[in-house]
C-alpha cells in the first residue's frame, strides 16, 4: 500500500463511524472465532476494537465494561510519552534526542569521572539503552526492576538516577520503566506544564480524546500506583505525571493514538506529530524497539504499544489497521500477540 497516496473522508474526533466488516476486507467468520477465543482464554480483556480503513469493523465489551469506561494501560503510556516527547521537540521545547538528560537537571550534582550519567541522552531514554543494568538487578540475578521500592521514595527522580550504575553499559538495550519516568520530568521542566496539561492540551483534545483531570495521590500504595485504584494519570510525591505507567484510556481513545500515527501524524489536516517523528519512533533497532514501541517486521511491518496484563495499541500501516485492546492486569496472562497474529492479521485481505 501507497501510505501517500491515503486520504481520509472523516477524522474521528467527534465519534467513530462504524462500518460493515465484509465491505472493509475483513473476513467476518473469522471475528466470531476471536470473540470466542477472548471469552474462553483471555478472562481478563475488557475492551477490543479494529479499525481498518478510519472505520471500527469490530468492537467487543467483557466483564461489564462498556465504550466510555477507562482502563490503566500500563506501559501503554510509554508509548504515549514518546509521542509527547516528540510533539514538545516539535515545538522547540526540547533541542533534540541528542540533548543531554543532565540539561533538565541542574541541581543534580554528578562526579566528573561519572562519563554515563554526563552522557546521556533523552535518545537513551527512548530506545532504553540508559545505563540501569547492574542497578536495576539489585544485587540479585534478575531483570525485574523493584518498583515498588520505587514507589515508596520520597523522591522517585533521585532515586532512579541513583540506580544508575557506573558499571552499567551506556547503549545496551536495557528495559526500564522507571526510566521512562525522567522523560515526563523532563516534558514538564521543559514545557513548564505536567506531562498530563500537556498531553490534553496538545494531543488528547486535538484528536477528541477524553482529557484527563487532575486527581490528588492519596497514598502511594500498590494499588493507587500500580493497581485497581489507579485513577486518571498517577504522579509522583513530587506531583510529576508517572512516565512509564499510569494512563487510564479508553479503546476507543486507544484506537484514536494509534489511528494518528497511521496518519502521519496529521489529524483533520493539522500536524499533532511531525511525520519524521513518527518514522523515526517506528524503525526497529537490533532489539526490535523504536522510541517506546514494540516493533515486528515478519509478515508485514507492525508496531505497538504494549502494556501488563494484554494492554496494546497494535498499528499495522500497510494494512491500514489499528488494534486497541485494554486488559485488566492480572498475574498471569496470555500472549496477547497470539489473538493478533491467529485470529486478526489472517483475517484482513
């Protein structure tokens, strides 16, 4: 497919439109069967919907749920942020991914023979090639960050430069919630708004999706951070809007981000994200990572946003197709690429 050649004939800011599956090239037995595969296997979805041309050819609610109901996304948000990264580079608020971290963070002092943290960069961040390897194993042989050691610090921002290690390898991909966090850090001291005021003034509102509002952090247990009580967007002690986590969407504003990057970046004929952005955020590296998405280039070229428990923004440009789904984060899921890659990709002609 020609993506320069695609017009639209409708934007869905105001709603989606629906349309017949079978006119869309959709093989529509086949729906029937992904319906009874998330019924039977993936207890835990709450929300799917496809797109397939500007059109949502299939939309299914579970466990009581339905459209207006938001759901946190997880890492979801990472993906989100590198699109805020992007819009605030756009605009000049950030020189480039080339500029230093340490630019941000003046008040951070950092020994001169510390050559990783000096040289880090918001590219770093992006790709997560910081340099957290050693640190994040916390002495133990394991990748698993402690975040919830993470969210019993007063100050989430130095702790995560602290974690940083010396010995940790500056461009190794190492993946990092918590670094991601610095990102919206560094959208807010960059912009001089939360990372939240700026998501809803340029992107959540330009493209219809629901702004989120500001919610006070009651306590910083598990569930008001990572759990059931997650509400709206989570910030930190310091009230920065979290980086890696934390959003709560609806699959129908799910569909909407992946839909602007299918576009370009363009939404009702103005620019939200530079196209150049966009190609740049969903080239795949040797680790099959752009900047915050999840690259596949097997059968045909797809990039996602993935989240805990089955949460993706699933774009597929040269089929012209977004997948949203939102899950409810549980232990123990299943593989949500097996719906994709089973039961949606062989359906679309």
């Amino acid at each position: 497919m020609n993506r320069e050649k695609i017009t639209r004939d409708y934007f869905p800011t105001q709603q989606w439109r629906t349309i017949d599956a079978t006119t869309s090239g959709i093989q529509v037995e086949k729906l029937h069967y992904l319906d009874e595969m998330i019924r039977s296997q993936y207890s835990n979805v709450n929300g799917i919907v496809i797109v397939r041309r500007g059109y949502i050819v299939f939309e299914k609610y579970y466990n009581n749920h339905n459209p207006n109901d938001t759901h946190h996304v997880a890492s979801v948000t990472k993906s989100i942020v590198s699109a805020l990264v992007g819009i605030a580079t756009d605009m000049g608020f950030i020189k480039s991914v080339e500029q230093k971290v340490l630019d941000f963070f003046p008040e951070l002092k950092t020994a001169s023979n510390d050559l990783q943290k000096r040289a880090l960069t918001i590219k770093h961040l992006l790709t997560m090639t910081a340099p957290f390897t050693l640190a994040w194993k916390d002495g133990q042989m394991t990748s698993r960050e402690p975040l919830d050691r993470l969210r019993r610090q007063r100050n989430w921002t130095q702790y995560i430069f602290k974690s940083m290690s010396r010995n940790g390898q500056l461009g190794r991909f190492q993946y990092s919630t918590a670094g991601t966090h610095l990102l919206s850090v560094i959208l807010t001291r960059a912009t001089g708004i939360s990372t939240r005021e700026f998501a809803n003034e340029y992107l959540f509102r330009p493209l219809g999706m629901k702004e989120i509002a500001d919610h006070d952090m009651k306590s910083f247990q598990l569930d008001d951070v990572f759990g059931d009580n997650v509400t709206g967007w989570v910030k930190d002690p310091q009230g920065y809007t979290t980086g890696g986590w934390g959003i709560t969407l609806t699959p129908r504003d799910m569909a909407r981000f992946g839909f602007l990057y299918l576009n370009d970046g363009v939404w009702d004929d103005q620019q939200i994200i530079s196209k150049t952005w966009i190609e740049r955020s969903t080239v795949a590296n040797l680790n099959n990572y752009g900047y915050l998405w999840w690259i596949r280039e097997e059968k045909t070229k797809i990039y996602s946003a993935l989240g805990a428990g089955g949460n993706v923004i699933c774009c597929m440009p040269e089929k012209d197709v977004v997948v949203a789904i939102a899950s409810k984060i549980v232990r123990r899921t299943l593989d949500p690429w097996v719906l994709l890659d089973s039961l949606i990709l062989p359906t679309i002609d």
